[in-house]
C-alpha cells in the first residue's frame, strides 16, 4: 500500500519540510511539528522530512532520524511521509530501514555525493537501498545531467518498488526524453526545482513538483497544481510570475539562499527561528526586508513584530 501511495503522493505538491532549530541549536521538534500541522491544514497531502531545504547533510543521523519520527506522529495520519536518506550506502539503509520502522510511508534518497560514480553503481547504491524496504515506495532525487535514459530503465527493471524521480536538472527536454525511455506509466516524475521550473516540466511529462515554498504560502503553490492539472496554462503562468520573486531570491548566488529565504520568511510568519546551520548562513538585514517585501506581493500578512 505504501508503494502505491507514494507513486500517487508524487502527482502532488511534495512540500520539503525545514528542520527548525531552538535557541540552544538543537532541533526543536514541538515547532517541527506545528509548521508541519499548518501546511496539511492547508491541504499539502505529502511532505518529506530530511530533504535539502531541510538542512539533511548538516544534521546528525540521530537527529535525522527524530525529524522522521517526529513528522509521522504529527500528520503520518493525514498525510503521505518522505524520509530523505542518504550518504554512504550503510547509513542510507539503515537510514530507510529506519523511517519504514517510524512509520514513513517511502524514501526519497538524495543524489549520492561522491566524486567518482558509474552508472551501474548509482544503480547498485539504490537497488540496495530499495531492496531494504521492499514495502516502502522510493524516489530517486536526481541533480545530474551525466545519467542516461538506459541507466533509468536499469533501475525501473531491477527495482519494483522505485515509483518515481524527484528530478532536479533544468533540462525539461532531456526530462521528455527520460520519461519517454523509461514509460510514464512505470514511474511519477517530480519536478525537484519547484515552482519555477513546474510548468516547463509539466510539459515534459512531469505530473507533480516539490516545493519549500509551500511551507510558507502551500495556497499559491496548490493553486499552481491545480492550475497545471486543469490545463490552464495562462493562469499557471500568472501565478508563475507572482511566485518568481520568491524563488529567484532561494536561487540567487547558486541556491545559497535556499534554505535562509524560507526559514527568514516563517520567522517573519511567527512559525519558526530563522536560524540555520554552516555552511548555510542567515540572511543580511537588508535581505530580510527583502523578504517582508516579496511576502506582501503574496499577500502574505507578516506579523507587526516580525
């Protein structure tokens, strides 16, 4: 059931949760679990715990793991739960093994880091991570251009249990030649680089995408589904433009701003600290401003406080 509920979950806005941090550093998981709560009240149907705008390679595997667990006990009811795993292939099984034991209902495993990778290997490292949690569905996230459309149907073939790829190359027409070679009825391709590039992808046969912006306003970023899925392409295109901004600021300096934007604009938004982990750093007072700003274009109201 949880294969299938993850092939679904990805023909959706896969919201990427942000890890909030208390004041001492450590991850605050009564906050995790409120920010959480407010995007499935707002309809987000699938989120993933340990992602990168989750801050997954600054945090420890322990408390990896506690963002897991702490995102299945606050909507794993309500809502369809993604575990980032990842590093080495060990810590990336035990890593699944591990959320299929907290109740996740899949794994998105991270693009390995490694200088020296084949294409068989990269089969090889998510054949094992898959063939561990057999009853889990898994996505591949994928941010290289170097994979080839044969080394897709490899892992399609030895893996069943893979449904889909989070797929983060701004290439949409190497991503219409993927989807063709693999078949669109054997995975669900995710765009990985949110709303920005969502309806350029949904062209090239991607039926959902993730998104960190809809931690902080989930009603834009489902009225962009709804629009792609309805075929309203000048109103996605509309809406496009007033997410832009937003999005622009996350990848200004090659994404070094990713993760700062978001968690700056739940600050302001009272749900959680600003505060992020080298070698993300927090943003400027200048930037901050520029948040407040770009949050008004969204008719996003920031608290007086803020």
């Amino acid at each position: 059931m949880s294969v299938d509920n993850v092939r679904r979950a990805l023909e959706s806005v896969v919201t990427i949760a942000v890890t909030p941090f208390d004041a001492d550093g450590a991850v605050d998981t009564g906050t995790y679990a409120g920010a959480l709560t407010r995007c499935v009240d707002a309809g987000i149907d699938v989120v993933t715990a340990n992602g990168n705008t989750g801050e997954f390679y600054s945090l420890t595997a322990a408390e990896r793991e506690v963002a897991v667990q702490t995102t299945v006990a606050a909507v794993g009811e309500r809502t369809t739960v993604l575990a980032g795993v990842g590093h080495d292939v060990a810590d990336a099984v035990s890593a699944a093994v591990g959320a299929a034991r907290a109740g996740a209902h899949g794994v998105m495993v991270h693009q390995p880091v490694h200088p020296y990778q084949s294409p068989q290997g990269w089969v090889d490292y998510h054949r094992r991570i898959a063939d561990a949690v057999p009853e889990l569905g898994v996505v591949c996230y994928v941010r290289s251009p170097a994979l080839t459309a044969s080394t897709f149907v490899a892992l399609a073939d030895a893996c069943p249990n893979v449904v889909g790829v989070k797929y983060a190359v701004p290439d949409p027409m190497a991503l219409a030649t993927l989807v063709g070679a693999v078949g669109q009825e054997r995975w669900v391709w995710s765009c990985g680089l949110a709303e920005t590039w969502a309806p350029y992808f949904w062209l090239s046969g991607a039926r959902g995408f993730t998104s960190g912006l809809a931690t902080v306003a989930p009603h834009h970023s489902l009225a962009l589904l709804s629009q792609l899925r309805a075929g309203d392409f000048t109103a996605a295109m509309a809406t496009w433009r007033r997410l832009r901004p937003f999005e622009d600021m996350r990848a200004r300096g090659g994404s070094a701003l990713n993760v700062s934007v978001v968690k700056e604009a739940l600050a302001q938004l009272g749900v959680c600290r600003r505060d992020v982990r080298p070698p993300i750093g927090t943003l400027s007072a200048a930037e901050r401003t520029e948040v407040t700003t770009i949050l008004a274009g969204l008719g996003v109201d920031v608290p007086v406080a803020a």
